[in-house]
C-alpha cells in the first residue's frame, strides 16, 4: 500500500439536475458503503447549486463533497463569486481551483489561481489545484517550463500562508489538457515523470512536506485505465470528469485505487 491515501474526486463539471443527481448520490452512497473502501479517501464535487443537495445526501457517509472554484475575493462586492467562507458554510472539504476549462474559458492566470489557493488555505479548505500542459505546449517541448510556472504560483500561495494547510489538505492535480474529456489518456509513465517533476518542484519552491502531498491525475481517466495509472509511485489517486458521472464507473475506479 502506497504512504499516501489515494484520493479519487469527481469532478462533475457543469452536469446534473435535482433528479439526476439524486440517482447518483443513492447509487454512489449504496455502492461505495457495499463496497468499504477505507483506504481510498472519496469526494465528489457537483456545481455550486447543488452542494446544498451533496450536503443533504452524504452528510452521513464517508463520502466528501467539494466546490468546482472558489473565489479570489472575500465576501463583498463580487457578483456571480462564491467566497471560501460559503463553501465552509456549505461543508465542503475541498475545492478545485485552476481547471484548465477556467484557465482556458474564463481566462484565469497564475496570480488568480494563487489567490483562490490562498482563500482556501485561510479557510481550512482543502485545495484541489489543477496544472497541466496543452498539446501545443508538450510538442514544442516546454512542458516542463509551463508546470514549473503553475507550481511556482500554487507553492508560493501554500508556502507563505500565516497558517498553512495540513499536506493531507493540499492536493494538486496533473491534467494534461489534450487528456481531458479526449479518451487521449496520458500513459502511466508520462503521468509518473509529469508527477515526479511536480513533486521535486515543491520541494524545490520550500514545500517541506511534499513527499505527504497528493498528486492526482486527470484526463481520460476510466474504470480500465485506472489501475495501471493509480499503479505509479507519485500517482496518488485521480480527477475524474466523464467517468465520475456513471456511479459503476466511479466505483470501480475507487477500488483500483484501492488495491494501487
Ligand atoms: P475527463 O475525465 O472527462 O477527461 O475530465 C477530466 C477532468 O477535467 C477532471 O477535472
């Protein structure tokens, strides 16, 4: 058994209604209570609306539920943002933050990304903090000078914090954007070295405790390519978009971090 717990979080995306979601809460919540999976943490994070409902209907299990963003600004002002402080309201554990879809549709920077890990840190949330390359980007060879920069602004949030995070709160997740919603999957040995990269960079940026911190994997990840992805060392559990939607499908790839 891997050092790290696996996590394996859904993120849904902009996805479900109130009927739907019901079926997928009940489902979730019969299957993975069947199938006690005590060494996988699980979270589940449905749009905003709909947190109150994830709230409704696994306050009593085991199962978390998240935020897909947070907002860069403390209550006030800010029409259409969701501050830090509702989603502890709300009982969030976690939010995303610095999706490749709001990097690329909503034009998020570094800096934003920085101050929405910041607002989670001073509110005790954990942070899914999202870092990948395009296809442009790995074909010209700059991966790594592109994940450098997103983990430099993400470190730079977690390191200076007045009150950090504990690391089994800081998660970031590696989603190379030609994987995501592609079936284009990442081999499991360009996650392990995109991981690996990741992992020595916090180091490198002071974050002493990175060896504890999760690097999860997103992208294409479903029920038959989980495992040998879940299988490599620094790839400590998954993102999952399309496949988190289908509850077979999520438990399935809850149990192959199980077993990683
Ligand atoms: P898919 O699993 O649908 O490729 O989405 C991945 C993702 O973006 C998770 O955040």
């Amino acid at each position: 058994m891997k050092a790290r717990k696996p996590l394996v979080a859904g993120n849904w995306k902009m996805n479900g209604d109130i009927v739907s979601n019901e079926h997928l809460f009940t489902a979730l919540r019969a299957s993975l209570e069947r199938a006690s999976l005590p060494q996988v943490e699980v979270a589940v994070c449905p749009p905003y609306p709909y947190l109150g409902q994830a709230a409704a209907w696994l306050g009593d299990t085991g199962i978390a539920w998240g935020a897909q963003d947070v907002s860069a600004f403390g209550n006030g002002a800010y029409t259409g943002d969701v501050s830090a402080a509702m989603l502890v309201d709300l009982g969030c554990r976690w939010s995303i933050v610095g999706h490749s879809e709001r990097r690329q549709l909503a034009g998020e920077t570094d800096d934003q990304v920085a101050a929405k890990v910041s607002m989670c840190v001073a509110h005790g949330i954990g942070v899914i903090a999202c870092l990948g390359e395009t296809l442009e980007e790995r074909e010209a060879g700059t991966t790594e000078t592109v994940l450098g920069r997103q983990v430099d602004a993400i470190a730079a949030s977690l390191v200076g914090a007045a009150q950090p995070l504990p690391a089994e709160r800081i998660v970031l997740a590696y989603e190379p954007v030609w994987a995501i919603g592609t079936g284009r999957t990442a081999s499991p040995e360009t996650a392990q070295a995109a991981h690996r990269f990741v992992r020595e960079r916090l180091v490198a940026r002071g974050l002493h405790d990175a060896a504890a911190v999760r690097i999860v994997y997103g992208g294409s990840v479903k029920a038959g390519n989980a495992a040998s992805l879940f299988a490599m060392p620094d790839v400590d559990g998954g993102l999952i978009g399309g496949a988190s939607l289908v509850a077979d499908d999520f438990l399935e790839i809850c149990r192959a971090a199980a077993v990683a």
